[in-house]
C-alpha cells in the first residue's frame, strides 16, 4: 500500500533542537507545529501549488515536497 508524506527541508533550524526535516501525513499537519511565518505562507497555498500532487513548494525559509510511503498493510 502507499500513502503520501510530505517532507519540510528548512534552509535553516527552526527550533533549538538544530533539525531542518520534519515529516507529515498532511498539510494541515505542518500547521499544527509551524506557524504561516515559519513556513512561508498557508495551507490553502500549498494545496493550489498541488503539492499533494507532487509539486514542490519553495520559498526563502524552507522546500516541501509530497514523497511516496511505501507500507506494508498485511502485517
């Protein structure tokens, strides 16, 4: 079975514990812990750039892409 993730890569670490990758099972996730700010812009943004159709978004903080999650539903 796949799903879909979706990968935040920032230029920078937004938080003291020094990552830059963070990963989500939606879009609306990322906005459960980074702000418009932080990101770049909304949620609504993302979903007319069709991220969740493979699109990336860019912008001067941070890339997020749709990436494919392969599992495995018989176990």
């Amino acid at each position: 079975m796949k799903s879909t993730i979706y990968k935040v890569r920032f230029n920078n670490p937004p938080r003291e514990d020094g990552r830059t990758e963070y990963f989500f099972n939606t879009l609306t996730a990322i906005y459960k812990l980074f702000t418009k700010k932080e990101i770049g812009c909304d949620v609504r943004r993302l979903w007319n750039l069709k991220v969740s159709k493979g699109h990336q978004y860019v912008s001067r903080t941070c890339t997020i892409v749709s990436e494919v999650l392969h599992t495995n539903d018989s176990e």
